[in-house]
C-alpha cells in the first residue's frame, strides 16, 4: 500500500463517521407559527412500530422545551412512508408552555 492509497483510506474513513455522525443527529425543530414548532423523526435502523417513531418525536420536543425551563404541549401526531420502498417517518407538533406547579405535598394522616 502506497502513500496515496493511505491518503485514500483516511479519506473514505473520514466520509463514514460524518455519514454516521449525520444520522446520529437529533431531528431538527422547525417553527411553523409564532408558538409552534415541528420534529420529524424517522424509522433510522431497524423495523420500528409507528408509537415507536412517534415517541422519538416526542422525547425531542421535550428536549427542546426542556431546554428553554418549559415542558411541550404535544398537538399532532402523523406517520407518512409505509409503502414497500419509503421510510416511516412520524411528525410531531407543539409548542413550550410554562411548567405546571408542584403539587403542594399532603400531610400524612395520623393513625
């Protein structure tokens, strides 16, 4: 093996972890209104059910809104891609609403 065969390897080594690290990525927030956002998360590997999906989608929104001291007001839930040659995607909408207090704690009852 040459120098330049080296240079090569190196190279076709490099495109594998940046293809690797782009579908490691979390799905991407879009806002679709002044308040509201949308995540699309897809199947990636494997052969997951629809709830599946979904849930990614949610536990994104989540992070999102976590992120910013809110928790996410799921909307919509949709699934696309279950024909033979597509991929199952879910899309997710919702917006960050303030937290919902604490529950005060109750007293235990004495016996």
């Amino acid at each position: 093996m040459g120098v330049t065969d080296g240079k090569h390897m190196r190279a076709l080594i490099g495109l594998v972890v940046v293809a690797v690290a782009a579908c490691s990525t979390p799905s991407e927030i879009v806002k679709t209104g002044a308040t509201t956002y949308r995540v699309r998360t897809n199947a990636g590997g494997g052969n997951p059910s629809d709830a599946e999906i979904k849930t990614r989608g949610i536990a994104r929104a989540n992070e999102f809104c976590d992120a910013q001291g809110k928790r996410a007001v799921i909307n919509v839930g949709q699934s696309n891609g279950w024909h033979l040659f597509s991929v199952q995607t879910a899309e997710v909408q919702f917006y960050c609403d303030d937290r919902l207090p604490a529950k005060p704690a109750t007293p235990a009852s004495a016996p």
